[in-house]
C-alpha cells in the first residue's frame, strides 16, 4: 500500500459513517395474563438498558412510563382500549408500536 492509499484508508477510518449507525429495535408481546412485555435493543447488539418506555392512549395522553431494565425488557399491565407504546432512544430513534400491532 502507498503513502496515497494509506491516507486515504487513514482518512476514511476518522470519518463517520452512518450505515455503522444502530438503529432501535422494540418488539411488544401480549403475555395472555393482562400484561405486556416488550423487549428493545440496537441493531449493533448494544443493550437497551435505561432506554426510556411510555404507554399513551389514543389521544396521546401518558399512562404510564418508564425504562428498560437490565436485560432490555419492560413489562406493563394491559391498559384497556387503544395505546401505543413508546421506546425512545434519543433524537430520531423512537419507535412507535401499536396495540394493534401487539399479539400473544
């Protein structure tokens, strides 16, 4: 490899990249007994510990809210009618999960 390459594989390492981005996931699960658990977690592995959780009802008022716990799982009782649940990440990572959408 020369000088020239060298720089410019040098220069490339430094730059960010944003397909090395990780992107939040969170799936919901109806567990049949009148709770929920969801599990949340990054696209690189990484651990959702601490990532902050809300359920909000179809008018988008807070029923409850919370974080990931050690092993990236929150577990909530079912709230009656249509909600959403929340995992937000930070800045352009929330993912928005319907009841809908949440199935035993």
């Amino acid at each position: 490899m020369n000088k020239k390459q060298l720089s410019f594989a040098l220069m490339l390492s430094m730059m960010p990249l944003t397909s090395l981005a990780h992107t939040p996931l969170c799936s919901c699960y109806d567990n049949g007994d009148g709770t929920v658990l969801c599990e949340g977690g990054f696209s690189d592995g990484s651990s959702a510990a601490g990532v902050e959780l809300a359920v909000v009802d179809a008018n988008g008022n807070k029923l409850l809210d919370g974080k990931m716990n050690g092993d990236s799982e929150f577990e909530f009782n079912k709230p009656e009618g249509d909600y959403k649940v929340q995992f937000n990440a930070g800045p352009g990572h929330l993912v928005e999960i319907s009841s809908e959408d949440i199935t035993e």
